[in-house]
C-alpha cells in the first residue's frame, strides 16, 4: 500500500494553510514556495481540494486559500478521502474481475477480507487524528500518536485482528 504524491502534497498544503496565523489565507505561490512544490501543482491540489470542501478561497488584496473548518475537525481520513480515495471499496472486485465481466472469485474471496481488515485498520487511524494533531514537531507528534491509541486501549491498531 502506497499514499500517492497527490495526497502526501496536499496534506503538506494543508499543513501550510493550518500553520498560517494571518487573518488572510495564504496564496498558492506561498504556498509554493513554502513546500517547495510548482505553482501548477499546487494550484490543482488547492481546486481539489476546494471542491472536496477542505479549503476557501478568498479574492482580493488580502485573499488566498483558508481551511473551511477548524484544524481539529479535519480528519486525515478526510483529506485522503477528498485526495486520493480509499485502498478497498466494494467496487474493487467488479472493476478488477480479469478477463470475464465478473471475478472467478466473487462468492468465495479469501483475499477480499484480507483488504477490507486492512482498510478497517487504516479508516481507524485515520479517522481519530486531525490536521491539529500534525502540526507539532516529529517528536510531538510520534507521542501524541501513541498517547491517542493507547488511551484508546489500541496501543497498536492491528490489534483489531486479535
């Protein structure tokens, strides 16, 4: 399983965005030039995301782009969600059947529950951290990350297996 260019950029954008502590937003050469990404790239995470409802955009002398919500209401499942999509969905198996319009193995799938248990795992820690909880250092961040499982009595997400 791979996170794709797409999101790790336009989670860093977002990063940007939520670190900002101007009344105006910040503009996608800021944002730019802070992530050291192209202007183009940045321009078309901004519009997904902005159609995705992550983020506004203001014109004007004091526009540029803002979160829609508070950094702490913005899951990281949101932000794959609205980036890149999830790693198993239903659909999967229509859309993957090999040579036939259906799957050889659509009564009987053993890998199938293997790929919905590891989207469980991921939708899990995904879904409990937020924007917010990013924007510490690495060392913040590792702890809180911990801190959050363990309270949760999930020290380690893949105890959902046991």
């Amino acid at each position: 399983m791979k996170f794709s260019t797409q999101e790790e950029y336009g989670l860093r954008c977002l990063l940007q965005i939520a670190k900002h502590k101007s009344d105006r937003g910040l503009t996608i050469p800021e944002i730019s030039e802070l992530e050291g990404l192209t202007v183009p790239n940045v321009a078309k995470l901004l519009r997904i995301m902005r159609i995705g409802g992550l983020v506004e955009s203001e014109r004007g002398q004091i526009g540029g782009y803002k979160l829609s919500r508070p950094a702490n209401e913005i899951s990281l499942q949101d932000v794959v969600n609205v980036l890149g999509g999830r790693l198993f969905e239903d659909e999967f198996c229509n859309s993957h059947s090999g040579a036939i319009d259906i799957c050889t193995n659509s009564i009987d799938c053993s890998i199938r529950s293997v790929w919905k248990t590891v989207q469980k795992v991921v939708d899990e820690v995904l879904g409990k951290l937020t924007l917010k909880d990013l924007l510490g250092s690495e060392e913040e961040v590792d702890s809180l990350v911990t801190d959050k499982f363990e309270a949760s009595g999930n020290s380690n997400p893949l105890k959902i297996l046991s």
